[in-house]
C-alpha cells in the first residue's frame, strides 16, 4: 500500500468503521508519517466524542411553546378575516339581490310569470300573488342567516380567545 | 424512546390543541436539536432563534407526518434544512485556526494528553466551524448527540456508506486543519 492510500483509510480505521487489514498495519508500522496521521485521527476521534454536547437554556421549552401560541393565534386570525371578508361579500350580493328585487321588480315579475306558465300547466293557482312579497321574505331570510352565521363564528372566536387565556 | 411511546406522544400533538403534548414533545427533543444547531450557528442567540424555528417547522408539519421514519430522524431533517437555508442567508465568520503571532502551530503528535486540554477543544471547534455545512452536520449529530449512521442515513436520505464517507472526510480535513 502507497502512503496515499493508507491516508485515505486513516479516519475509518480510527472510527473503527475499517479494519485496516494485515497490508495497512504492515504499512503504518514502517511509515512514520502515517503512524502519526494515524495516531492524530485518533485523537480527534476521542476528542470530538469528549467535546460536550450544549444543553438548551432553561426557559427554552417555555419559549417555544409561547411562539406555538403565537403562531396559532396568528393563524386562526388569518382564518377569521378569510371567513369575514366571505361573509361581508356574501351580504353584500345578498343585498344587490334584494335591492334589484325591490326596486326593479323586473326579475320578480320574470320569476313570478315562469311560475305561474308552470301552475297554470298544472291547472293549479299560483303559490301567491303578483306582489313579490315571498321573494322579499326570501332575501329577508338570507339576509338573518348570514347575520346568524357571521354572530355564531364570532362568538366562537371569542370564546376561543377567553379559552386560551 | 419507545415506539409505543413515540406515536401516543405523536397521536396527541396532532390534534394540534394538546400544548402539554407538544411541549413533552419539546422537551423531549430541545437538546438533540439545540446541541447540533449551536454546533452548525456558533452562536447562543442565533441558535436560540433557528432551534426554535425547528420546533415551529414541526409543530406545523406535525399533522401530515405519516409515521414511515422515525420522529427524531423526521426531526434530523427539519435541522438540517433549517439550518441550510440560514446559512446560505448569512455567510458565516470563517475563524482563524493558527493562535496568533508568537505561537507555534499546534502539533498534535506533540501533546498526547492535551486534547483534553481546553485550548485544543476550542481550537478543534474552531475547525469543525470551518467545515463545510453538511459535513458539520454530521460531526455535531454523530459525535455530540449521539445519532448513530443508520438514523442519519434516513434523515439525509443517502445510503449509510456515504454517511461514512462524509464523515470521515469530514475528520479529515479536521485532521489537516490542525496539523497544517
């Protein structure tokens, strides 16, 4: 074996990872060069095993655990304003619906006229009269919905907040 | 850790809610991961920040970790991308290795008894500051946390020969750094 290829086993043989073999120990006892290499990677070996280890500091747990809670919170409020901004665009086509149902009638009285064609196939009246007033109760019954959805995720958020504290 | 233990442990963090599990989970862990991100930053406040940088990576990884490694070698992972990205962020402070003006080089074939000596344990973390990020890596997960081949092998997704390989490249060049 060349000094070269001794020097290229030399770490293993020290981690005890390599047996060197019968070649290897003929060479390093006559090379004085390797011998020493061999000798220092040794060393090293013991020496990076003796070197301590750092321990966390002593608030480190409590650290982490406050950025969780922070992350968390960060996270949840994020979902909040997605959940309110669906709401508030959810109120406000409500709205626009109610508003076009109200004052331009003209999409009540098509809804109203495709009803009736339908009863009066059937030869039945027609569920109510010509005054829009079901299509306004229906906006109305939207429009309380939203409102109950939107106090029930608010409510619950709060009481999350009250719960973490 | 047992594995009966581990995945109870594993089933209560992914709720997500249970913060008595996460923080067991916590101090379970927080001197694997700090020992080897103190090795791989040099440095108290900035190992403080990335070491909890892990725990925050695992806290939000928790729920999609499938169980198929274990949670500390999912854990090696999250170290050693963490502190990939930090250091391809912020170049390190190459340390000098020679002890100034007026002082020989070390010669370790001199000093037998001194590697217990302080100044050669400095000088020798000196060193493995100057060794390249995954070769550090693994000297501080190997020799100071204890993680045996097999775990790193899974952790870096490579074949434990080239764990080996790298490592002892690794003590190489610690070898030629102090004795140049």
């Amino acid at each position: 074996m060349t000094c070269a290829e001794v020097r290229e086993l030399i770490e293993a043989v020290a981690a005890g990872d390599e047996p060197g073999g019968a070649e290897f120990e003929a060479h390093v006892a006559a090379c004085g060069g390797c011998a020493a290499a061999l000798e220092t990677a040794r060393r090293i070996e013991r020496a990076l095993a003796a070197l301590p280890a750092p321990a966390a500091p002593a608030q480190f747990s409590r650290q982490v655990m406050a950025a969780v809670r922070r992350a968390r919170w960060q996270h949840d409020n994020q979902v909040d304003r997605v959940f309110n901004f669906a709401i508030v665009l959810g109120l406000v086509i409500v709205a626009v619906a109610a508003v076009s149902l109200l004052n331009l009638g003209s999409v009540a009285n098509m809804m109203l006229a495709v009803v009736e064609a339908m009863a009066e196939a059937r030869h039945q009246p027609a569920p109510w009269g010509r005054d829009g007033s079901v299509p306004v109760a229906l906006a109305t019954a939207m429009f309380a919905m939203a409102f109950g959805v939107w106090w029930w995720a608010e409510r619950r958020s709060a009481s999350r907040e009250e719960a973490r504290q | 850790m047992d594995g009966f233990d581990e995945q109870a442990l594993l089933e209560r963090c992914r709720g997500g809610q249970d913060d008595a599990a996460f923080a067991e989970l916590v101090d379970r862990y927080k001197d694997l991961v700090y020992g080897v991100v103190y090795r791989l930053s040099r440095d108290r406040g900035a190992a403080d920040d990335l070491a909890q940088e892990v725990f925050l990576k695992v806290h939000r990884g928790l729920p999609y970790f499938r169980g198929e490694a274990k949670l500390s070698t999912w854990i090696y992972r999250i170290v050693f991308n963490v502190c990939s990205q930090e250091r391809s962020r912020v170049r390190p402070v190459e340390l000098p290795l020679d002890r100034g003006e007026g002082h020989r080089p070390i010669d370790p074939g001199g000093i037998d008894a001194s590697f217990g000596d302080f100044e050669l344990r400095d000088r020798l973390e000196h060193a493995m500051a100057t060794l390249p990020d995954n070769y550090r890596f693994l000297v501080a997960a190997h020799y100071l946390q204890g993680v045996d081949y097999k775990a790193l092998a899974e952790a870096l997704d490579m074949p434990i020969g080239t764990v080996k390989t790298h490592l002892h490249r690794a003590k190489r060049l610690l070898r030629e750094r102090l004795t140049s």
